[in-house]
C-alpha cells in the first residue's frame, strides 16, 4: 500500500484518496449503467487497496432501470513519468559520467 501511495504522490503530486476525488470530479470520467447505458451516479466507494477501489452505482434512469451495480476503479500506470523523478534519473546519471564525458555532453548540449 505505502509503494503505491508513493507512486501516486509522485505521480500526481498528493494522495491516492485525492487523486480519486478529483478524478470522479472530472466531466470525462463517466460511469454507465451495464443494463441500459445511463448515467450512473456513485453513491458509495470502498478502498480495497491503495490502488483499487470499489465503486457502487445506481442508475440515474430508476423510472425504467434502478440497477445498482458495484464498478472497480483501478490505477494501472503511467504514460509519462513525473518532470521530478525525470529530472533526478538525468542527473542521476550525469553524476555517473567521467569529466571528459560531461564536457562532452555539455558541447553536444550548447
């Protein structure tokens, strides 16, 4: 849990529960009725890991559906590593080259 915890601050800058809150915010992020394809509305969530939670729904159209139904969000992995951690592996590796291979790359920079 405390890895992926990790993870997710680096990645998004605060924690997990956060992250979740402003995802459901977000108008891209829609959650539909298996049986008829309505919005759904989430009434209630439950954390089963730092990177898993259960979403439970019920339908916004209970004149002709009412389904309620338990979707799971997950955090898989990132497109695009943190600039951060970006930047410390860079200079992570540049602490590793010789003087001649860092003016070298200095010339080649400039």
């Amino acid at each position: 849990m405390l890895l992926v915890t990790y993870v997710l601050q680096a990645v998004f800058g605060y924690n997990f529960r956060l992250f979740l809150a402003r995802l459901m915010e977000w108008e891209s992020m829609r959650v539909v009725c298996p049986s008829c394809g309505s919005k759904a509305v989430i009434s209630s969530s439950s954390k089963l890991s730092e990177q898993v939670t259960d979403l439970y729904c019920r339908c916004s159209n209970v004149a002709e559906c009412g389904c309620t139904f338990v979707s799971t969000l997950a955090f898989k992995h990132t497109l695009n590593p943190p600039i951060k951690s970006t930047a410390d592996l860079a200079l992570s590796l540049i602490n590793r080259l010789s003087k001649e291979e860092r003016a070298a790359l200095q010339q080649g920079v400039s």
